[in-house]
C-alpha cells in the first residue's frame, strides 16, 4: 500500500505530496475510520521504510481486497501484481 501511495505522488492523476495522497476524500480506510491517528506499531514503521526502500507493485495506483469491493469500477483496471488478498493494479 505505502508503494501505491508513492506511486500516486508521482503519477499525474494524483495530488503531489504524500499527505495529499494520502488525505485525498475517499481514498483509503484508515482515514475514512480514524484509524490513520493510532499510533504506529513498529511492524507499521519497518513497512514504511521498506515501501520507500523497495517497490514491490511495479507502476500500481490502485489495490483492492477482491473479497471487499462494493463498487466494481476496479475490476477494469490492469493487474499488476497479487499479494496475500490484495490485488496491485493500474
């Protein structure tokens, strides 16, 4: 996920900073459900790092949990890449 929000950072369809990405209305859960103020777990920091380190989703702007969705929009897009039950995709 940190790789697709950097990836929206440089992707023209997107704000331009991360906090815009990440702020940007409807866009991800743990804002939408406050979850984003908790304070970080130390597995949450090492991920952090590691999604700035190292790109696991190639070009990805989108994922999504196939078991989840309500809105089915997103089945269009190209997939890039599966991990555990999320699916990377363009």
């Amino acid at each position: 996920v940190g790789n697709v929000v950097l990836n929206r950072v440089k992707d023209e369809q997107f704000p331009d900073t991360i906090e815009e990405v990440i702020f940007q209305k409807g866009q991800f859960q743990p804002v939408l459900n406050g979850a984003i103020y908790n304070e970080p777990s130390n597995e949450s920091i090492k991920a952090a790092i590691e999604a700035h380190k190292t790109n696991l989703v190639g070009n990805a702007i989108y994922f999504y949990n196939p078991d989840l969705i309500s809105d089915t929009w997103i089945l269009s897009r190209q997939v890039i890449k599966k991990i555990g039950k999320h699916v990377f995709a363009m």
